[in-house]
C-alpha cells in the first residue's frame, strides 16, 4: 500500500478523534462550562451540521484545483480549529471553533477518498478505502479513549491541544509523500452532469442508508458515557477501557466491511445492518450488567464500522463522472445523520427517557436501513432481469 495513504489515513485519525472526543470527555465540559450534559451533547450535532452545509459548498469552490494543495490547506484550518476550542472561555465559542473545525471535515474525506482510490489498481480500492476509513476507525480505538483518558487527567482542553499536534503532524506527512495529482474528473464534468450522476438509484440510496444508520449510532454514541457510569455503574477511570474495547471492535468491523466490499457490497450491507439490530437490541439488554455490555459494545462497533465501506463502494462504482462531489456527500450523508442522532438523542433525554432506553434508536434506525437496503436490492435485480 502507498505511503500517502498512510499519510491520508492519519488526518483521517485526527479528524474522527475531534468528531468524537466530545462524548468522551461530556461530563467535564459540562461541568466547566455550566451546561447540562445534553446540552453540550449538541456540540456533536453542531459540528455535524458544519460538515453537512460546508462540505458540499467547498466541494464546488475547490473542484478546479489540484488535490495536494487542497488537502495542506484543508489540514492546516482544521489543526488551527482545534487550537480556538482549546482555548474557547464559553459554550457559544466553543461551538463557533467546533464549527471551523468542521468547514474542511467533508472536502478532506471526498477528495481523500478520490485520492486513495486512484493510488491504487481498482481490485484493491476496496483495500485502500477501508485503510484510509481505517483513520476513523483507530481514532476510535485510540483517539477517543486516549482523548478521554487525557481530559479527565489534564482538562478537556488538553484533548484538544493534542488533536492539534496531530493534525500538524499530518499535514507535514501529506506534503511529504503524497504525490501531486494533476486535476480531478470533475475538470472534464460539467456540473449538470456530477447532479445527474447523484440521482443515481445506487448513489442516493446509499445515501440514504449512511444517513439513516448514523441516527442510531450517534445517538447512543454521544452519551454512551454518561450510561457507562450512571446506568452500568463503571468508574470513570475505566471508562476509558470500555471505549478501548468498542475501539477493538471497530477496527474488526472496518477490516470484515473492505473484505466484503470487494466481494458483494449490497447482499453484504443488508447482512451487516441486521446485525447491527441484534446488536442495539444487545446494548439495550445488557446496560446494566458490565461485562455483558462490554461485549456488546465491541459487536455493535463492529458491524456499525463494517457498513461503511460496501456503501461507499457502491457509490463510486455508480458515479464515476464526479468522484468528488459524490465522496463529499458521502461526508454530508454521515453528517445528516450524526446531526440528528446527537439532537435526537439530547431531546429525548431532556424529556426524561432514561439513558439505557437510547440504543432503542438504533435497534429503530438499522431496521429501517435494512429496508432500504432490501428493496434495493429487489429493484436491481427487477432491472438486470429485465435488461
């Protein structure tokens, strides 16, 4: 595998850590800044509505240049928004940093995706695309718990100092080994043509799916700590370990979902969104006894991480005309959903449902998906019979 997709993957790592070192470290934010824990769960579903609004915009603003010096430029914001919440004195601030963290979030994923896809033969894009996802993936496993094992023995802000350093240790690998690429394909498509790839049944549908999974996920992501330590009754100390173990389990997730990709994404997708149900159904059961919920939390981040990549290989195949702008929606389709999962989970908790009720949501969510998945399974296999 090239070097630049190492490189690629590693401000992927930064990247997912900021997106999601606020669950990890609720509590202290709360507590320093005089919100309530759902209230500063909103910094997620900010953030995600930054990435939903931005990406596609800079996407279209960006398009006519070269991919390395977009990339530099898109790292060196992000590392400088990560620096203005490490410094924010109030909530309002705090979220405004979040919001600049979050203008490059969508363009760096679309065009990195378009990058890794062509620094390798096509029989191992799958490969490739799941070791640059892999970023997320290890930001889970070790940004997140690390994050949160750093703010509750230094402060929150700390996290984020740390995050910033990395970035900037990311933007030197980039310049250092990634290869200039001349233009992208959205230098040849006009843009009536790039909409009339997304119109694609393939392409907004899995859209669709990427959104409507990510509602269940983050609902029970972003405050998975507060029940860890309210309803499971684990110390603080070790929730840092029980992050860990969901980290472990995506990492098992990300490496299955690239090796099915390159088998059958659709059947595969369907069969890993079912057992994504089982799996809520399976936090929801065991909130309360901690070793069963340890288990649980390492099954449900495996198959919540292996969705990823089948879906995003069925969009490039799909809209190979703007590769691109289609990879930045893949950025705004997560970003729709991990909005309204952190919204919806802060409004039902502000109302009195009880934190080990959340993964409800993504028993509801994944169920839902699957439809999705099976109808349009159904409808492809109506066309290829018919053709």
């Amino acid at each position: 595998m090239p070097i630049a997709v190492y490189a690629l993957a590693l401000m992927a790592f930064a990247i997912g850590t900021t997106e999601f070192i606020v669950s990890g470290i609720l509590p202290a934010i709360s507590g320093d800044l005089s919100v309530s824990i759902p209230t500063a769960g909103l910094l997620v579903t900010g953030y995600a509505a930054g990435v939903a609004v931005g990406g596609p915009i800079l996407a279209l603003l960006t398009a006519r240049f070269p991919a390395k010096p977009v990339l530099l430029v898109l790292g060196i914001v992000f590392a400088l928004g990560q620096v203005l919440c490490a410094i924010a004195p109030d909530y309002a601030l705090l979220m405004g940093a979040r919001l600049v963290s979050a203008c490059g979030h969508g363009v760096f994923f679309g065009i990195g995706s378009v990058t890794v896809s062509r620094l390798v033969p096509e029989n191992r894009r799958g490969s490739a695309l799941s070791l640059f996802v892999g970023g997320i993936t290890v930001a889970n496993i070790l940004g997140v718990p690390a994050g949160t094992a750093i703010g509750n023995t230094f402060g929150w802000r700390v996290s984020f100092v740390c995050i910033a350093a990395m970035a900037l240790l990311a933007v030197l690998a980039i310049a250092l080994a990634l290869p200039g690429i001349k233009g992208q394909a959205e230098r040849e498509a006009p843009l009536h043509l790039q909409a009339a790839q997304l119109r694609h049944p393939a392409v907004w549908t899995s859209y669709l799916i990427i959104a409507v999974v990510m509602v269940g996920s983050v609902s029970f992501g972003t405050f998975q700590v507060p029940l860890l330590i309210e309803v499971t009754r684990i110390e603080p100390g070790y929730v840092p370990l029980f992050l860990l173990l969901g980290g472990v389990g995506s990492v098992v997730g990300i490496f299955i979902g690239g090796r099915l990709a390159d088998w059958r994404p659709l059947e595969s997708l369907l069969g890993i969104l079912l057992a994504q149900v089982a799996c809520y159904f399976a936090l929801m059961v065991s909130a309360q006894h901690p070793i069963a919920m340890g288990i649980s939390l390492f099954a449900s981040a495996a198959a919540t991480l292996a969705f990823s990549t089948p879906t995003q290989v069925r969009i490039f195949t799909a809209a190979r005309a703007a590769p691109n702008l289609a990879s930045t929606f893949v950025s705004t389709a997560y970003n729709i959903g991990i909005a309204a999962g952190a919204l919806l989970g802060a409004v039902l908790l502000n109302t009195g449902t009880s934190y080990a009720t959340i993964p409800l949501i993504g028993v509801a969510s994944s169920a839902i998906a699957a439809l999705i998945t099976a109808a349009s399974w159904l409808s492809e296999r109506r066309t290829l019979a018919i053709a």
